[in-house]
C-alpha cells in the first residue's frame, strides 16, 4: 500500500514540476503511474482482506486442533508481486 501511494504521489510531483517549470522543460509521461498507483493500493486491500480471512480460518482450526497448512495465500502474494514487478519493469524499460 505504502508503494501504491508512493507512486500516486510521483505522479502528482511530476505534475506540479512541469507547472512550476512551465514552457522550460517539458516532460513527457505516459500518465499511468496514478492508475498504477491506485491499482497497487486496491490490491494491497484485496490482499489484507484475504489475509484477515485467512488468519479467522487459521485462529478457528488451532482452537479445534485441526490446522492443516494451505500455501495458497502466499502463492498468491507471491505471483501478484511477480506480475507487477514483470509489468514495471515492462513500462520502465523504453525510458531507459
């Protein structure tokens, strides 16, 4: 979540350089690092919520002595941070 709005907030600095800059220097954005932000914060609340649901489940099964171990979770959160990793790297590539 703390990256997803790190990225919004760039978004907005880079907006209001180019203002205070004027006609000096022109930056040229493809403008989707505020979507890309707000896409990284509605995750992290998807994830937060699996996470809450899963601990209920998990609190539930170590009362009744019947925790089974479900790796499901984090390969989830490892797959999403692998996707968004792949694909930033994609977007940051042709300013290189």
């Amino acid at each position: 979540m703390g990256f997803g709005f790190v990225v919004v907030n760039f978004s907005l600095f880079i907006k209001q350089l180019s203002y205070v800059l004027g006609e000096k220097i022109v930056i040229h954005s493809k403008g989707y690092s505020s979507v890309t932000g707000k896409g990284l914060v509605a995750l992290d609340a998807v994830m937060s919520l699996l996470a809450l649901l899963r601990y209920q489940h998990i609190q539930k099964q170590l009362a009744h002595n019947t925790y089974f171990p479900s790796p499901l979770l984090s390969i989830l959160l490892t797959v999403s941070i692998l996707s968004i990793s792949i694909l930033l790297i994609l977007y940051l590539l042709p300013n290189m």
